[in-house]
C-alpha cells in the first residue's frame, strides 16, 4: 500500500476533518482514506467511456467459428 504525506493543510480543515470523523467514531486516518478512494474512483462516465473503448476492440469478424477449426486442422 502506498502512503501520502499532504503539507500545509488549513487547520480549519484538519479541525473539520478531526470532528468529522470523531462524529463517525472513527480516526482521523480511517476518515481521510475513505474521503481519499471515494474521490479516486472512476466515475461512471469514466467506466462508460471505458466499456465504449473495448466494444470498439471486440468489434464482430465475418469469420465462422467452424471455418476456424478447419483451418487449425489444417495447419
């Protein structure tokens, strides 16, 4: 797993941050990483963009697959 050191926050935040997390009886770490890969999951214009991409790839070809056996066979 990968770690992340983040500089100069305001305390303001980190102080919304702390009761935040206190309110979900949780620390504050546990708080950020569940604010953080929220944030960083793909949204699903992302996936549906992503699922057009390999439809495109996976386009149908004109050959059979009996054609493909013979042609195996044969070689």
């Amino acid at each position: 797993m990968a770690q992340v050191i983040v500089r100069n926050l305001d305390d303001d935040v980190v102080g919304r941050l702390k009761r935040l997390a206190a309110a979900e009886r949780k620390s504050l770490e546990q708080k950020l990483r569940e604010i953080l890969n929220e944030a960083g999951r793909p949204s699903p214009a992302d996936l549906q963009a992503r699922a057009r991409a390999l439809a495109e790839k996976a386009q149908p070809t004109d050959l059979d697959a009996v054609d493909l056996i013979r042609e195996d066979r044969e070689r």
